[in-house]
C-alpha cells in the first residue's frame, strides 16, 4: 500500500477519534445535573447551623458533593429562600430566647460564594417556632410557633431586614380538644389574600385573611377547616393549580385532601387517606412530618417517621383523589422535611437521626421514587430548600 494513503488514512482515523471523544465530552457535560440547596439542620451534635450542598449527578450516579457550613445559628430548622436569590431567612427553634420563653427568625444575605451573612433577627413571640414562609411580594415574612400556639407576621425591608412583629394571633384552646393549640406550619395562597396556618393541637387549618401591603393577619370568616379528630395537622400545601390543598397528619399518620374556592378563601375537605400500607398495624412510635406536591400536580409526597418511609401518592386533579401507590425507604432514620428539584426531577429527603440526605430520582409518568446509590453525610438534617 502506498505510503501516502497510509498516512492519510490514519489522519482520517485520528481526526474521528477526536471528534467522537470531543462529542462524548459534550455530552457528557450536558447529562450533567447540577442542584444546590440549603440545608436546615437542629444544631446538636456536629450541627453548627446551616448547610450549603451542592450536587452533581450524571447517569443515576453523584458524581461530586461538597456540604459547607453556611451560616452558624442556632436550631435553623426550617428555612426559606427570597424569590431574588439574594436573601434567606430562617427560624431559630429554642423556647427561651432575650430571656424570655420565645424563639426567633433570622434574616441573611447570600453572598457570592453561598455563605450566609446575618443582617437581623427578631423574636418569634412564642416557643419553638418551627415554620415560616415568605409571601408572593418577598415582602413579609409568618411563621408559626409550636409550643407558643401562634402565628407572627413580620415585613421585610429594602435590605431584607426583618421589622418588628406586626401581627400575632394566639390560638386558643377549644373546649372540645384535649390537647392544647400547636401552630405547626402556615401557608399562603397563590393569589397572596389568605393565609393557613395547620394546627396539631386543635385538628384545624385555621384561616387568616392577609394584606400584602402591611403584612397584617386577622381572624376570616370561616375561621378554619376541620380534619378528623385527633389527627393532628402539621404541614399544608397547595396544589400547583391553586384549587386543591392538602394537609398531612401527624398523629393518626394520614393526609386530608380539599377543595380550594380561591375567591372566598375556603378549605372544604374531600377525604382522608393513610400514608402507611394497610398491613402495617404496629404504628407504635410513628408519625408523619411533611407533605409537598410535584411541580406537574400529578403527585403529592409525604413523609413517615418511625416508618422511615416517604410516602407517594397519585392525584386524580378533578376529583381531588388520593392513591398511595408506594413507601419508598429513604435508607436512614426520621424523614422530616424533603425537597422536590424546580424541574421535578429530584427529591432529597432528610434523614434527622441517621445525619443522612438521600437522593431519588422521580419518574415523571408513575411518581415513583428511585434512589441513587450513595447516601451524603450532613448533620442533623431537618429541612431542604433548593436555589432555583
């Protein structure tokens, strides 16, 4: 064979061969899936606050993670990410803060590199405050306290500083309860008039009528929506449409679906479901802790403490029915909290007592959850908020 055609046949090999690896390498990087989140965390034990974890995942595989310390502050077990990506704001979950049997919410400014910076906090007015949300303005701030029975509104300034409590509203106990109130979460609707506050103590979702512009919070008529007694409501939250809401138990280890009328603001309850299997009958130690819906409304997740378990369920939109179709084990101790990736195609679930964040891939025609194999250290983890 003539030297010359050697050489340019081989030049014409070579050149493939670069150009396949150069396409596999583009490839490669556009399989990649990148998640950030902020971690909430009890700082006990090796906890000292909250934590910034950054993933990348390829192929159903973590090929890299980094979980640096964000902010050190005390018992940030829930917390809540500004719609501009340039504030965070969490609650403090301890029963004497200023001398005084209170918590406090915290407000911080994200820097570049996602450590955290404290501009202000304030008291949350009553004990264990252990959930706060943002409104659509990203202009007040409620949370709800568990062991003080309330709810407190702040506003936030130009600088994303927490102002003064502008409103709180202690739950009162009803005769007709045996336990006392315990305000366990609050939420507001998509058209940001009416917030709901789930309280484990009373069996209600008790609603407020909510003005954006002050961040003030008063008593509306009807004053609640009832679940069955003894469940013990403890997370709420709305469907991506804006007509439906669910509430999870913690008690009797159920979710309670309802109908939203948006324009009236009221709750009206379709049905109750479990979130265990029928054949597990040895509920001892068992309860539930969060309830999220998938971004495509198709899918409502819970989790099961004790179980170690989350929850999926199928939802038929126009009846408002729940399916458990499946316990998926998070591979650790005490699911609290989970997050759901913007895209929908990831949920981290905490693991509190095992110090473990599991990853699952979701399938987005069943719901069904799969986990990727490693399992990531972070300490005390309660909460997961994604940076969208």
């Amino acid at each position: 064979m003539p030297l010359p055609f050697v050489r340019f046949a081989f030049c014409g090999v070579l050149a493939w061969l670069v150009g396949f690896l150069a396409f596999d390498r583009t490839a490669s990087a556009a399989d990649v899936d990148q998640l950030t989140a902020y971690i909430g965390t009890y700082s006990s034990g090796k906890s000292e606050g909250i934590y910034l974890l950054k993933l990348a995942i390829a192929r159903d595989k973590i090929e890299s993670v980094k979980v640096t310390l964000a902010a050190k502050t005390v018992h940030p077990s829930f917390v809540v990410l500004h719609p501009n990506g340039k504030l965070l704001y969490a609650v403090n979950e301890t029963g004497d803060y200023q001398g005084k049997p209170q918590g406090a919410v915290s407000a911080f400014k994200i820097n570049a590199d996602g450590t955290l910076t404290l501009i202000n906090q304030q008291p949350s007015l009553g004990g264990a405050p252990c959930h706060l949300v943002l409104d659509k303005t990203g202009t007040n701030v409620l949370v709800a306290n568990y062991s003080g029975g309330n709810v407190v509104s702040y506003h936030c300034g130009a600088d994303g500083a927490l102002s003064e409590p502008v409103s709180n509203i202690v739950h009162q106990k009803e005769a007709d309860t045996v336990r006392g109130p315990h305000a366990h979460s609050i939420n507001i609707d998509s058209g940001n008039k009416y917030a709901f506050a789930a309280d484990l103590g009373l069996d209600k979702i008790l609603a407020y009528k909510f003005d954006e512009r002050t961040g003030r919070l008063t008593p509306h008529d009807p004053p609640s929506a009832s679940v069955p007694k003894g469940s013990g409501p403890r997370h709420f939250a709305f469907h991506p449409s804006g007509k439906r809401a669910f509430a999870i138990n913690e008690s009797n280890m159920t979710m309670t679906a309802f109908d939203y009328d948006a324009a009236a603001g009221k709750l009206l309850p379709l049905g109750t479901v479990s979130t265990l299997p029928a054949d597990v009958t040895d509920r001892k130690g068992f309860s539930t802790a969060e309830v999220q819906v998938h971004p495509s409304g198709k899918f409502v997740y819970g989790s099961n403490r004790g179980h170690h378990t989350i929850a999926v369920f199928s939802l038929d939109e126009p009846s408002g029915k729940l399916t458990l179709i499946a316990n998926e084990p998070i591979r650790g101790k005490t699911p609290r909290n989970f997050g759901i990736s913007p895209d929908g195609a990831y949920l981290l679930a905490c693991g509190q007592d095992s110090s473990t964040i599991s990853v699952f891939r979701i399938d987005s025609t069943t719901g069904k959850l799969t986990a990727l194999p490693q399992v990531i250290e972070v300490p005390v983890p309660v909460c997961v908020k994604f940076v969208k």
